[in-house]
C-alpha cells in the first residue's frame, strides 16, 4: 500500500508537469514570429478588440542598463527612435518612476494621426536588477485635440534584463487599439516594423555619449 501511494504521489506530480509544460506551451505559440533581422526577432498576435495585432519585440543591446532605462524615460527622444512618434512631451514626473507623457503618433494619409496619453511604472528588480516599464493609456487625462484620434485602449511594458555590465537583453511587447478604420496594410505595419524599428534605433541612440554613460535615479547596475 505504501508502495503504490507513492507511485500514486509521483504521478499526480508527473501529471502536473506536464500539464504545467503544455499549457506554457501552447501559451509561447499564441506569438507567430514575423520578422528575424538585424538581431531583432518580432513577434506578433491576435488582440481581442482590436484590429491591430499584438506585437513583441526582442533585441540584446551591448549598452548599459542605465543607458536604455535614460533613452526610455527621456520623451524628448521620442521623435528620433520610437517609430512614428511625430512629439512627446512629459506631463508629469515623479522622478521615481511613475511618468505621465502624451504622445503624438503619425499616421499616413488619409488616416488621422493618433494622440494618446501614457502613463508609465518603472520598477527594478533588486536581486537580478531587471527593470520592467509597465504602460497603460489614460485617455481621459487630459481633452481631446483638435486633429487627431485619441487612442483609448493600449498596453504593454518594456523589460530590460542585463546579462552583464555591458549586455542587456530586451524585450518591447504592446497591445493597441488605435480606434477607427485603418486599412490592412498600415495594420501590418504596426505590428511588425514599429517593434522592429524601434529597436533597432533604441539600440544606435542609447550609445551616444548623452546616453551612454548616463545614470538615473534609482536604477542600479548589475555587479
């Protein structure tokens, strides 16, 4: 009897494993990778409520932590490496983490620029000093602008986990629901090339030496 309530012990905790593996499985699957170039793999998926997929962006930058955290939290940077950003501009900052920005994005014509108001959590692991930028919109901060079409619905988060002093891996995942009719291929643009491209130059401006050796309140270097 003991015998087989043990064996039955071990399977139940098999059964859970490989429940567990499954289910993590078919979670990783949810994202189809669309785009593998430039040490930059973009992912993407289907968004409930939204015609607009999902996307995850992936890159290892040989910068410092405090580099990527200093381009991040600078909107006035916006414009040169978040892709399409027309303007940003800080509403309000504690300085420990918690920004609100508006954000300007350009749209092609005939399709209306798109505002939306962000607000920002950063937070810092202190055990593998991993920083994760959580975003969500707050369209209802501030009024409506004249002109453009006020996104109501976005999140995602940025998480930057360093390797070493000088390698960090990131990772740029968004759900957005720009509102309106958008046509297909302006659709697919955003899914793939906005991560895509916002990468790769987050990647070139971290670099520059207003960047580079840049540090920010808070934010600690792995030893």
């Amino acid at each position: 009897m003991k015998r087989m309530y043990g064996f039955k012990k071990i399977s139940s905790a098999l059964l859970l494993l490989l429940f567990i593996s499954a289910s993590n499985l078919y979670a990783s699957n949810n994202w189809k990778l669309k785009k593998d170039e430039s040490d930059i793999k973009v992912y993407s998926k289907s968004a409930s409520g939204s015609s607009v997929q999902s996307f995850m962006g992936k890159i290892r930058v040989k910068t410092r932590l405090s580099s990527l955290v200093s381009v991040i939290s600078d909107s006035s940077s916006y414009p040169r490496w978040l892709y399409n950003t027309r303007s940003a501009t800080t509403l309000s900052d504690d300085n420990n983490g918690k920004v609100i920005n508006y954000i300007v994005t350009n749209m092609p014509w005939p399709v209306a620029d798109r505002d939306a108001v962000i607000f920002a959590t950063r937070t810092q692991n202190p055990k593998n000093k991993r920083v994760e930028i959580n975003v969500n919109a707050k369209p209802k901060h501030i009024g409506k602008v004249k002109g453009k079409v006020r996104i109501g619905s976005l999140k995602g988060k940025w998480i930057l986990t360093p390797i070493n002093k000088n390698v960090v891996d990131v990772v740029y995942e968004m759900s957005i629901n720009p509102g309106g009719k958008i046509p297909k291929w302006i659709v697919n643009e955003m899914s793939v090339d906005l991560p895509f491209h916002t990468l790769k130059n987050l990647r070139k401006i971290s670099k520059e030496p207003g960047y580079a050796n840049a540090k920010v309140n808070g934010i600690f270097e792995l030893n």
